[in-house]
C-alpha cells in the first residue's frame, strides 16, 4: 500500500534537527516521497525507516517498490541503517516459488530507548523509558516540587530514566503544561512561575542528549495519531488540573502565531454567569470541565440525577466551545483524553448534542465523532516519544 501523503501530493521537507523542536513550521509529520538530490540522504533514511515503522518487516526489494528509491539506494540506505542500529535482519521470507527467498528487515524496535516525561500531572511529574515503537519498560514518578526545584527535579527523574534504559537512548521529549515556542521555551506557565525560559536547553545542557519540549495537549495529539489511530484532521481535549487542547490538520500539528492554539480553557461558555474560574474570571471552560471542579460540582449533587445533569451541562459548556473550531476547520474527530468516568457517557454525548446543534450538518452525515482516548493517562508519555523519533528519525 503506497504513502497516503504521496497520493495527496502533501509536500514534505527533511526532518527537522533536534534543536528546532519537532513542530517545526511548515513541516509535516509523516515524509512520503523523494526530494531533490542535495536534501536526499536524511530524508530518504527517515522514508526508509517511516515505511517500517507503519509497515512493518518487509524485503529490500518490497522497500524499493514502496518508496520509489532505487533497489541500489535502498541497499545503501539499509547497510547503513543497519551500522547504525535502527534496522535489523528478521530472516528469510517463507519461499513461495522459485528463486532465492528475499531477507526481511524491519525497525530494530529495541536497538535505541526513548526517554518521556509528563509535568501536567496535577501532583506528580512521571516519566518512562519507551521503545521505539512507543512501547513503556520502565516508569518512574516524582512527588511535586516546591517552584523552585522544578528543573532540578526534571534533570534528576530524566538521569534516573536514562540510567534504567539499558540502550542508546535516542533523546528525552518533555511534555509541560503551558504556552511552548518551537524552540522549547516556555513563554508562560503560571504553574510553575515560568515566563520566557528555556526549559529546552537547559534540559539539553544538563543532560547531554537531544531534547524536545512542547506544550502537553500538543504531546498528546501525537500520540493519538501516531499509536491511536487518529485521522489527519484530528482535534484532542486534554481534561486534568486544566482543560487543554492540541490539533493536527493535514497531519501538521496546529500552534497558532503565538503558539497557543488549543488554549481552550479560558474560552468563557456561555452568557449566564457560572463558577468562578482561577483565573478570576467567570463561566471560563476550565471552570466547568476541569477535573477538581468537575469533581466537586459532583461531590455536591444530592442524587443520580443531578449528577446526571453536572455532566450533561458540561458537556453542553464543551460542545459550545468546539463549535466554532468544527465549524470554521471542519474537523471530523475529537478525542477527550481524562478520567473517563467523568469524560465519557453523558458528558461525550450531550457534546455531540450540542455540536451538532450548532455546526452545519445534513440529515445524511454523521457529523463530527466524540470519542474517548484508548491510550490512558501513557498518552503524554507516548506522544513525548514521537516528538522524539520525529525530530530524531523523521518517523511519526
């Protein structure tokens, strides 16, 4: 089956360097056709490897016909791979006529580690050591630091990573709350008290290794389009302390000129007043949807059935702030990533109600999906992991 993105004629450019972030402008994720010569080698590597990842083991004949090389460059491009440790030899293919049977390569999943930190958690940074094709052998959680020991405390749980990953480890992607340039500098994180710092490089400098940094709802997309299945066109709520999201279309991960596209929570819903959110405003999303307010909201409902109407109003307050988005992008999926006892059923449903209340819809389409995510509270994690194959491979 040939790349979608060559059959739709996506452009694509080379991959982008570790130090400019893996969502470079301009750049999509997924590389599907050759480029001119003098870009040729790091892109038709990370096509090789792109071709593997989603395909799995296949000949170096069957690599030539899926990405258009030459049988002569694939041999090149593999032999080096190979040297390199980001592909291996499975055997032989079972033999189904004459002739000699073809030598099946594949991504060695296991040659390189990935190491994934999570600080959105609302009192603990967690973070894992990944195979490559996102797959967690270790995990390690650290207690919520005092402001100020932060970055000490990211530097010591990222070494105690890197040390229980027992292989080359390929880089450290970071996923934190707040507004992240492409540069991995956190213009602001009232959580943390950061405005302005480069949490990228001071990573980097005290580690030693590549790092990626960006925004945790912008993590998370990743991991849904990469591990979970998700379409091109793909929009992710993140519910936890905060209310988030991060938003792929065409396969470009969506920052905005500032790059707080997502930024969702202090949207205010509605004209009719509502709780008084952190910011001090009132009747911002956050303040409806957020985990501790949500749960609290529920802790003081008498009987089922106001519980049952906590949920369907916040799901109301959530369809009305996405109604514009769909509208205007017309985005076809958005998946809630939370507590699912809180996100799916009624609260996921009266969404859809509501959207489609509101966005332009035909008595024959189904009109845009609400789902819940399958990849649990790894999806930070995970989504860390492809910021780094992508920034390091090219592969998503």
């Amino acid at each position: 089956m040939s790349n979608p993105e060559a059959q739709r004629g996506v452009p694509v450019l080379d991959p982008a360097p570790a130090s400019s972030g893996a969502f470079a402008p301009g750049r999509t994720l997924r590389q599907g056709r050759k480029v001119l010569p003098e870009h040729a080698r790091g892109h038709n590597r990370s096509l090789v490897l792109q071709t593997l990842f989603h395909q799995g083991a296949m000949s170096r004949a069957d690599l030539a016909r899926e990405t258009g090389l030459t049988r002569v460059t694939i041999s090149d491009l593999v032999a080096e791979l190979i040297a390199d440790g980001f592909v291996v030899e499975r055997g032989v293919r079972e033999a189904s006529g004459p002739g000699k049977p073809a030598i099946l390569v594949d991504l060695d999943h296991d040659g390189h580690r990935i190491v994934g930190l999570d600080l959105s958690g609302s009192d603990a940074f967690i973070g894992a050591v990944l195979t490559l094709d996102g797959g967690i052998v270790a995990r390690r959680d650290v207690a919520l630091p005092a402001d100020e020991d932060v970055v000490a405390t990211v530097v010591e749980l990222a070494r105690a990573l890197v040390a229980d990953s027992r292989a080359p480890v390929l880089g450290i992607g970071v996923g934190t709350p707040g507004v992240v340039d492409d540069r991995g500098v956190i213009l602001t994180a009232p959580n943390f008290g950061w405005a302005g710092f480069d949490l990228e490089s001071a990573l980097r400098q005290a580690l030693g290794l590549p790092v990626l940094v960006a925004n945790d709802a912008n993590a998370a997309v990743l991991a849904e389009y990469t591990f979970g299945g998700a379409p091109d066109d793909v929009l992710l709520v993140k519910v936890g302390r905060g209310v988030g999201s991060g938003l792929l279309l065409a396969g470009q991960p969506m920052r905005g000129s500032r790059f707080a596209a997502g930024e969702i929570g202090h949207v205010t819903v509605g004209t009719d007043g509502g709780p008084r959110c952190a910011c001090g405003r009132v009747g911002c999303l956050e303040a409806w949807l957020s985990v501790p307010s949500l749960s609290s909201r529920l802790a003081a409902a008498s009987d089922p059935d106001s519980r049952e109407g906590v949920l369907r109003d916040a799901g109301e307050r959530l369809g009305i702030a996405l109604a514009p988005v769909v509208g205007t992008l017309d985005v076809s999926e958005i998946v809630l990533s939370g507590p699912p006892e809180l996100l799916g059923g009624s609260l996921a449903d009266q969404t859809v109600e509501t959207l489609r209340a509101r966005t332009l819809s035909s008595s024959d389409d189904a009109g845009v999906r609400v789902r819940m995510t399958e990849q649990g509270q790894d999806i930070v994690l995970r989504g860390a992991a492809v910021m780094v194959l992508s920034g390091q491979l090219g592969v998503s």
